[in-house]
C-alpha cells in the first residue's frame, strides 16, 4: 500500500477476502443497523445494492457526476455506510475531488456512519497527479476494499480490506463462516511476487500496455466518430464513457451490439430506479478496452459506428 497509494498501513488492520464481492457480503452484515440504509452511487455497478438488498436492507442513492458522488445531496441521518468509487467512479469515470472527500469524512464523524471505499481500478492512472484513497484522509471512518483481479487476473480470488481496529473482531468471527477461505498456495505465491518487487515491475508493464490501448482507442474514435462523439472518464481505469450525439439506448442495445461484433453498455444500464438522471445517460455508452487487441482496435470502433448508424437510423423511423 505503501508504494503503490503511499498509504501506510499497520499489518494487523489488513484482512484477506476472496474478493470484493465476498468483502460486501461481510461488510453488510457488520454495518448494517436497524432503520438505517446504505448508500450506493447512481449510477454504479449494480453487485452493491443487490448485495445489500437480497439481505433485506434497505439502500438510498447518491447521484454521481463527472466528478464523483455529489456528496452535496447526501442526507447524512440514518446511514449505516457509504459505498463509493473516489479514485475512479464507476462508471462515469470521475475522480472524486478532495473538497468531497473532505465533506463525507466530516458528515460520516458527525453522523457516526462508515464510508466504504472500494479503490475500483485505482492502478491504473495515465494523466494527472496520483489520487491518495479517502483512507489516507481518515482511517478511524474509513474501510478500504482492494482487489487483485485488475492487476493480476479474476480467478486468482485474492482480495483484501482495511478495517477500523473496533471492527476487528466482529470481522474475524463473519469471516470464519463466510464460505470461501483463500488457499494458502496462492497467498504465499502472491506474498512473494509483492516482497520480491516482481509486483512493481508486472504493474509498470500494465500501465505502459494499458495505456497504449487507451491512446490507440481514444485516437480511433477521434478519426471515425470526429465531433459526433466524445470521451469522458479516461483518465484511469480500464474503461471509458463514449457519448454520442443524438443516441438513445433502448434494452436491447447491448445484446444487439454484441451480436454486430462489439461489447458497448448503455449507462442507463447502471442506473438505479429506472432513472436516467442529469447527464442524459441514454446518450452515453460503456467501452472497456483492457481486453482488446491492439491491431484490432481501429477496426472494432468502424464496426461500432456502423452499428450505432444502423440503431440510430432504426430509432428515428419509430
């Protein structure tokens, strides 16, 4: 934590999970208090509030913008946590600024709530200074989710929490009977690959790959869309929001993109409610470019194009 957020981080607050899914099943649990609701960003990926309410706990939604929740709106009363995305909002992409961050530290003291960071591809930044996690502000409030399945792969299913030393105990006896443990060989593994340094060097040469993948996406899409398309939230992660002029995205926009050669999620698809929200959502589009071929990329971006023609010529004869 130390070199990859120039977070200091004491060992015995550190906890291994199998992931982040497993971390929110626990963590529901342990916060949750009687007459209170999690708070999830709208739009985001829907695993939390479905986590949170299969159990029967109720959630509210917190709008997020291009900068991150609009932490704002919040009504601060009866909260048992705030989930958030801070250093790479998805899937808008923002980055929560420090003036929020500042405001929830403050409203989750006052109101004795706990914000949950999951630190969502944070390892991955090409423009702009490194962002510092909320964590790093406030540690007494604050429970950091990281994971390795960005930086290594998904099925290694090694992940981990930060907690508050007073939620130490009650961790340890839900993580007990929590399912799936996480088989020594794969932690010692992963122990050595982060004390050898080998980490450090794998994540350099990620960056640089990811980052060639983005330029090679973002230049395509200047060339083939010009002025009806623009980018946003590009400057992390492993995905961007593409926004096209004059789209509406109906259900079946992703199943049929798929179908013409291309994987495009409608934001819409995110957000909780049925609402679009402020930001015309409809118009916008999920591209993650992580598992693209380089020497394809141009050509899937011409095929996303020509599909997006055909849906847009299709919805203006409706």
């Amino acid at each position: 934590m130390l070199r990859s957020r120039g977070v200091k981080v004491d060992p015995r607050h550190i906890f291994i999970t199998a992931g982040t899914t497993q971390a929110l099943h626990i963590l529901a649990d342990l916060l949750h208090k009687d007459g209170c609701s999690f708070v999830v960003e709208n739009p985001s990926h829907p695993s939390t509030s479905t986590i949170m309410m299969d159990k029967g706990y109720s959630c509210r939604w917190l709008k997020a913008d291009g900068a991150g929740a609009d932490v704002d709106s919040l009504d601060g009363e009866r909260v048992s946590a705030v989930c958030v995305t801070p250093s790479h909002q998805f899937p808008l992409g923002g980055i929560l600024p420090a003036s929020r961050r500042a405001a929830l530290i403050r409203m989750a003291e006052e109101h004795g709530f706990y914000i949950v960071e999951d630190d969502y591809d944070s390892e991955f930044r090409y423009s702009g200074a490194p962002v510092s996690p909320i964590y790093s502000m406030d540690s007494s409030r604050t429970i950091y989710a990281g994971t390795f399945s960005k930086t290594l792969f998904p099925a290694l299913r090694i992940g981990f929490v930060i907690l508050p030393e007073p939620l130490h105990e009650e961790w340890s006896r839900r993580r007990t009977f929590a399912g799936v443990q996480n088989p020594m060989l794969e932690q010692a593994a992963l122990a050595e690959f982060l004390r050898s340094r080998r980490m450090d060097k794998h994540m350099r040469l990620m960056r640089r790959e990811y980052g060639e993948k983005r330029c090679l996406l973002l230049s395509a899409i200047d060339r083939v869309f010009g002025s009806g398309a623009s980018c946003q939230g590009d400057a992390s992660g492993l995905h961007l929001v593409l926004e096209v002029a004059g789209l509406q995205c109906g259900k079946t926009f992703a199943a049929e993109s798929l179908e013409a050669g291309v994987r495009a999620y409608p934001l819409i698809e995110y957000c909780h409610d049925g609402e679009d929200g402020e930001n015309g959502f409809r118009s916008k589009l999920l591209l993650g470019y992580g598992h693209l071929d380089p020497a394809r990329i141009e050509e899937q971006v011409r095929i996303l194009h020509a599909f997006l023609a055909r849906w847009m010529s299709r919805q203006a004869r409706i």
